[in-house]
C-alpha cells in the first residue's frame, strides 16, 4: 500500500508541475489581446472554423464577427513550434508531430507578424506590417539552407536552396497573406516552413500546410490586426482546445464540434 500512495502522489506531482510549467510558459497569451482561434474536428480534417476574439486588457474574450469556415493542411494539424514548447502543449504521444512537407498545418499558439501581398503597398486602415512581393521574393524549403523557413529577396542575398516557393504567384493565393511565426525562434531544419494566412482555392480545399479562407475574410482580418495588441493564431483540433482552454485561460468556443 505505502508503494502504491508514493506512485500516486508522484503521479500527481508530477501534473501539478507540468501545469505550473505550462502557465509559466503561457506569458506571450496573458500578454495579448487579439487572438485567431482555429479548430477542426479533429487531427486529420482539412475543414476548420475560425473565430476572432479580443479584449481589453485582462478582461474577459469577447467574440469579434461570426465564425466562418476555413481550410488547413490537406492532411489536418500537427504539433508544431511556436510560443510555448510542445512538449508543454502535447496531450497524447500518438499526437502528429508537424514536419516539412507533410501537408500538415501546424498546432499550437503562434505569434502574427507581418502581412504581404502584390499590392506595392497596403491598405492605409491596415496596421500591420507589410512586405510587397516581387519576383526575388521567396521563402526556403530547403533543409539545408541556411536560409530555411526565413522569406527574403534573392538579390540581396548568396541564395544556397535548391528549393523555395516563389511568393509572387501566378494565381490570387497570396493576393494578400500574414506570415504565421512557426518554427522561428530557433528554426529547427526539417519542422515545417513557409506557414502563412492565406486566400484558399475554394471549400474543402485543403493546403500544403497553411490555413486558407475566402478573400474577403482575410481582408477582414488584416483590417482587424494590431501589432500593438499583440495577436496571436491558436490553432487546435477542439478537443485538444478544450483540454487546454481553462488553463491557459482561452475563450470559450461555440458548439461547432461540441
């Protein structure tokens, strides 16, 4: 008996710990007041719902528009790098990790950088900063180039890729788009790359790796965007949302997949 109480209350222990160093790393959330949440049914869905929700200060999530339908990667969600570990985030050692080219777009909290597009300058309502894109404008994919998952103009740099993604399209996909900050701080080669907000192709459509969704959503949202408030993209299958929510102190969902 005296063995089973010793495993018991290091089994608790051990939770308790885990969520103190969970909340410890949640400070870039308790430090924002703009906040994308994206879920899906569960890991391996393309269609998800996004919501838009801000406050003020420490108040509580207030939802902004309605919820609308938007598409992930063509293969659902994997765990991938962003404001908090995943060690501290994954439920389930059987949860997808994210990897490049898997066709998986990342779970987890990620901050929101910078917004681009063909247009050689942005809407003058619009915050955030913006990158107009040109022809030497690419992202890297290659795990091997010291440049890999960074977006930057090939004149001005000795490019060593061999593979990378021509941002200035020849479709309307990144008409306009916002960087999300995955696998950024530090890169690790081979976790994912070139993860943006982008224009989709249409419903059920799933992508590469991104979260894509009609045009006139995203303007909304770069219309919405503050850097000031600090906006961040969760991103999470509901129930693994749910799981964290009251931790983390995440706004209550709809019942879209409740």
């Amino acid at each position: 008996m005296p063995c089973i109480r010793l495993v018991i209350s290091l089994f608790l222990f051990s939770l308790l710990v885990s969520a103190d160093a969970l909340a410890q790393q949640a400070a870039p959330l308790a430090s924002s007041t703009q906040l994308i949440v994206v879920t899906t049914s569960d890991w391996n869905a393309a269609e998800a719902t996004l919501q838009r929700f801000e406050r003020s200060g420490h108040k509580p999530w207030k939802a902004v528009g309605d919820a609308v339908t938007v598409v992930v990667g063509k293969n659902g969600l994997g765990w991938g790098a962003g404001v908090i570990p995943v060690e501290q985030l994954r439920i389930s050692p059987d949860d997808p990790i994210k990897k490049e080219g898997d066709s998986r777009a990342p779970a987890g909290i990620f901050h929101l950088s910078t917004a681009f597009g063909y247009a050689p300058k942005k809407n003058s309502a619009w915050n955030m900063p913006y990158v107009p894109l040109t022809a030497a404008i690419e992202c890297v994919d290659d795990t091997s180039s010291k440049f890999y998952n960074r977006i930057v103009d090939r004149g001005t740099v000795a490019p060593d890729w061999n593979s990378s993604e021509h941002m200035l399209r020849g479709d309307e996909l990144y008409r306009w788009g916002i960087v999300v900050d995955h696998n950024s701080s530090p890169v690790k080669a081979g976790s994912g790359s070139c993860i943006f907000l982008h224009i989709w192709r249409g419903p059920g459509q799933g992508t590469v790796g991104c979260t894509a969704m009609p045009q006139a959503q995203l303007e909304n949202i770069l219309g919405w965007l503050n850097p000031k408030k600090k906006p961040l993209l969760v991103q999470l299958p509901a129930a693994q949302y749910e799981a964290l929510r009251t931790l983390l102190k995440l706004p209550r969902l709809g019942d879209s997949y409740h």
